[in-house]
C-alpha cells in the first residue's frame, strides 16, 4: 500500500510545487499529511487479492467539490479549499489500488498510469512500469486507452482541465 499512496501523494504535491509557490517545509508537511490520512483511510479497504474490490473508496476525486483528504492536507498547510482549486486541476480522478494508481484530468482525458507492480511470490511486489519516483517526466497510457493527447502532453499542461480539441477517444475491448 505504501508505494501506492507514496506515487499517488508524490503526483498531487508535484502540482503545488509548481503552480503554488508553496516552500518546500510547506509541501513536505501536505505529503506526509496526506499519507497518514490515505493510509488510515485505505487500511481496512486494502484487498491485494482482489484489486478492484474498495476501488471506489479509495478514489481520490476532484470535480465540483474538493476530495475531503486533500482538503485536510492542503488545510494543514494553511491552504483554503479556494486556494487547492486554483493549485490543483479543476477535474481531477485518481485511482489508489494495490498495485495500480491511475488518473485522469478532465471528464474526457486519458487514464494514464502513474504507478504498476505485479505482485510476487515473496510478497514484495515488483515494479515493472509507471511513474513511482516524482522526478519522472514520463508516465505509461493504459493498453485500455488510445488517445491523441498522450499523459506525458497532458502533464506538461497542468493547468488544463480537459483535452485540447480536436480530440477523438477510442476504447477497445
């Protein structure tokens, strides 16, 4: 569950950093922040046998209303719910699952892939692909997705809510 939360953290200070001028003691205390509270809030929702099971619970959204546990994070740095609108994108999903996380900017925008590993016969997972280590510049396309607007353009351009047009989504079976 770590590593997840620690890309899925990683990911949304990435764009505070950024875009909000936040000073790095400031941007330490929300990461640590919102893994307590991702990790106290997954912790009985954590099914490795069964990724998908609590999916939904563990999705982090942004839409219209701030997700509550960033909101408790960004407040712990002195950060209204005003302010993480204007730092954060305004349409945000981001899927924590064992191991997967995933997000998507914008209602149309493609599901990148932040971070994967395969479980092991160890029990420590493997990691294969993804974008764990939030130095990264380049984040996988789910096989499930194909799209014009690639991950990678997609976080050049933080501050966009939806795809540039034109754009044309496919979903394969």
């Amino acid at each position: 569950m770590k590593p997840e939360i620690n890309a899925a953290v990683g990911f949304l200070s990435r764009f505070l950093r950024i875009k909000g001028h936040v000073n790095d003691r400031q941007l330490q205390t929300f990461s640590q922040t919102l893994q307590d509270i991702l990790a106290e809030q997954y912790k009985h929702h954590w099914f490795p046998d069964r990724p998908n099971k609590g999916s939904g619970y563990r999705c982090i959204r942004i839409n219209h209303k701030m997700d509550p546990l960033v909101g408790q994070a960004g407040q712990r740095i002195g950060l209204s719910i005003q302010q993480l609108y204007l730092l954060l994108p305004s349409e945000l999903t981001l899927w924590v699952d064992p191991f997967e996380v995933s997000y998507r900017i914008g209602e149309d925008g493609s599901i990148c892939v932040l971070y994967e590993s395969h479980p092991s016969t160890n029990g420590n997972p493997s990691v294969t692909t993804g974008n764990s280590n939030p130095a990264a510049s380049v984040a996988q396309v789910s096989p499930m997705v194909d799209s014009h607007i690639s991950c990678k353009e997609e976080l050049l351009v933080l501050g966009r809510t939806s795809p540039a047009k034109p754009y044309m989504m496919t979903v394969s079976s």
